[in-house]
C-alpha cells in the first residue's frame, strides 16, 4: 500500500460516512474505528467522505473516531444521499484521488451504492465482511466474510485492481473510542455534473423493529416460541425492558414478522448490551449475527441446544411460560414504580 500524502486522502484508508439526513450512523464510526488501527500500521491516512450536508459537531466526531481528513461535499442535492448522484461523486473523488481502500457501511443504502461504485471504477467488492485486516507482507487488505451458508469463512483479497472495496454491516464492529484531542483537516471538495433518474416523492418511517442493529436490548424468538400469539409476550418483554424484538429466519419466512427483525446471516447484525434468545437453537447462520452482544441469555428446552455454546446464561425450560412470567412480573414491577424509568420506557 502506498500512500501520497500530497493529495487528500490518497493511497489510504476512505470510510463512507453514511447519514441519516445529518445524523452520522454508528456503522460510520465503526469502520473508521477499523480503519484507524488498520492506517497506523501501514502509516497511511484515513479519510471520511462525507456527501451532503453534516454540522461541525458530526464532522468533529468524525475525526474524534479516526479520520485525518473529512472530505465534504455539501451539495444539498446530496443531503437525502440519492443513490445515482452519489455514486457519480464516489466514482468521481476515487479516480481523482485514488485511494486504497474505502469501506462502506453494508445498510441498505451502502449495499445499493457500493456495488455501483465498484462497477463505475472496475474494481472488485467484498459484501458483508466480519473482519477486516492487513496481510503485513504484501500490505493488502484481507477481508473476510462468511461464505457458503456460514460453514467457512472466506478471506478475500483485491490484488489487482483498487481501490480495495468492502462493506461490513452495522454492529459487527465495536465503535472505537472518540479522542476529541484528535486533530483533523476539513476539505471540501466540488462534485461532477450529477445525473438522478430518481425522484423521491415521499420518505416511509420504517417500524422501530427495522433497528434492531442499534438496540442495547433485544429479546429475540425462534421456532420454540411454538405459535405467532406468544410474539405479543415476547414483545412485550422486550418493551418492558426499553429494547427490540428479534426473530430468527423460519419466524419471517411464516410471515410472523417483519423481515426487519431477522437476526443472522440474512438479516441484521445486531450488538446488543443484552440479548435474550427464546426457543431459537443456535444455528450458524443465525449465530453469524450475534458477534457482538455482550449478555446472551438463552432459553431452550434442549440441554444439548447448540446456541448454550454462546450463552453467558443457559435456562433449560420451556421459554413461553417462562416469558408470561416475565412479563407479569416486571409489569406489576413497573406499576409499583420498582422498575427504573429508563428501563421501562418502551
Ligand atoms: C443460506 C442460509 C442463510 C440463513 N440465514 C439465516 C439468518 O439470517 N437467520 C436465521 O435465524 N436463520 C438463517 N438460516 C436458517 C438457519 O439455518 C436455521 O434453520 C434457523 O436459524 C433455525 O431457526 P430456529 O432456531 O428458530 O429454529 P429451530 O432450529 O427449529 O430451533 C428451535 C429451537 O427451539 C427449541 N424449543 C422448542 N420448543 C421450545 C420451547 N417451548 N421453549 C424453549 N425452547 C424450545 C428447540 O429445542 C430448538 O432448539 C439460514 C439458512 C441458510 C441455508
């Protein structure tokens, strides 16, 4: 990997800030995180590309993550981040100035945009990475994905063409910690004649379940919650404790909720302070999306049940009476003013 300073960013570490009319995501400041400890051993810049319009303080906390250089182009026609003039921009500022890796967040956004980008710029694209490297003899980024079903995991390499392009869905990553002494250059840049053959007639607010990538708590269900009625108990747990409901995949393929809430391979990564897994059994697709809770409490009538392997709390029990009193019990709680406000807010 080579690096040219002389140009901003050059030859170095690029993270797509992705925002939310704004409001920087968290999966931005986890690839910079990455990036950062990827850049300091290489001896490289990391840069944020950051379309659209973003305040001083998102720009600060871009730096306070790792960034050296934040390069900005606040077009407003690029606030809502259109997915055709940003890939026109992202074409545009990598074969201005050529960077050697860029790493994007795998949201929706990111996987529709990074693949137009790779395709723009001839360049290959590894989706949904877990980890991220630096192989220390040939300077390359290694980056590695589960592959066939989630049975191997696959280590690829861009030898030939750049820049390296990988995303990595939210919460696979821990968010680094921000060092607001950080010093950063702020460099605004001009975009190229920008095409959109979009128009957005309005914006659909998804259900609070399509975030469960965010949530600290989630009480996730599988197949052992055994109808589609005991959701509502586990719903209501999850409420109960200020957090989300997560499923695993057979529960969204009966339509017995929102392809939103699929924990796993298929659905979302989710990094949780606490996870408690109800009747699920741990397969590794589903597993796949669990890298970062840091409680996983599972219930499940099977002693021998795979997901135990990744628990902190096993309970062997039947989890359907086990949640009705749960929830009986935190909601007389919750009356009696004994649960904190913050816990309880739904
Ligand atoms: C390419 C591919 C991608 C996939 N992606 C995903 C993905 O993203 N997410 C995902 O979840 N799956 C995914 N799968 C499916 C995955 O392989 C499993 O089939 C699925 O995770 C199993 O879901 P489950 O644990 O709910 O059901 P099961 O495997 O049927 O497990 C049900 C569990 O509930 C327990 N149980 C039964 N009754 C009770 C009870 N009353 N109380 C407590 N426990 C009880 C049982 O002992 C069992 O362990 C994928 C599969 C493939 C091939």
């Amino acid at each position: 990997m080579s690096c040219d300073t002389a140009l901003p960013g050059a030859g170095g570490l690029w993270v797509l800030a992705e925002h939310d009319q704004g409001r920087i995501l968290p999966v931005a400041f986890e690839l910079l995180g990455r990036a950062r400890q990827l850049a300091d051993r290489m001896i490289c810049p990391v840069a944020a590309i950051l379309p659209g319009t973003v305040d001083q303080a998102g720009v600060s906390a871009l730096i306070a993550a790792g960034a050296d250089e934040v390069l900005t182009c606040a077009d407003p026609a690029l606030d809502n981040l259109p997915e055709d003039p940003c890939t026109d921009l992202l074409s545009h500022l990598v074969r201005q100035y050529e960077p050697a890796v860029f790493l994007i967040g795998a949201t929706h956004w990111g996987r529709t945009v990074a693949p137009r980008v790779a395709a723009r710029v001839h360049t290959g694209l590894t989706a949904d990475c877990t980890m991220l490297d630096i192989d220390p003899k040939t300077g390359l980024l290694l980056q590695t994905r589960p592959a066939f079903g989630g049975n191997l995991l696959a280590t690829i390499v861009t030898e030939r063409h750049r820049p390296q392009m990988a995303t990595v869905r939210p919460g696979v990553l821990p968010e680094p910690v921000r060092d607001t002494s950080r010093r950063g250059r702020l460099l605004p840049v001009e975009p190229p004649p920008l095409t959109n053959r979009l128009a957005e007639l309005s914006r659909l607010v998804l259900p609070p379940e399509q975030g469960i990538a965010a949530a600290r708590v989630i009480v996730s269900a599988g197949r052992g919650i055994m109808s589609q009625k005991n959701l509502a108990l586990v719903r209501s747990l999850a409420d109960l404790l200020g957090g989300q409901m997560g499923v695993s995949r057979p529960l969204v393929d009966m339509g017995w909720a929102p392809v939103g809430c699929q924990i796993g391979q298929t659905g979302q990564s989710v990094a949780p302070d606490l996870l408690i897994a109800c009747g699920i059994s741990g397969a590794i697709q589903h597993i796949a999306g669990l890298g970062q809770a840091r409680m996983l409490v599972a219930i499940n009538t099977d002693p021998e049940a795979p997901i135990f392997q990744f628990a902190d709390v096993q309970v062997v029990a039947d989890c359907v009476p086990l949640l009705r009193q749960l929830v009986r019990d935190l909601s007389a709680r919750r009356k009696d003013g004994g649960l904190g406000s913050e816990a309880a807010a739904p």
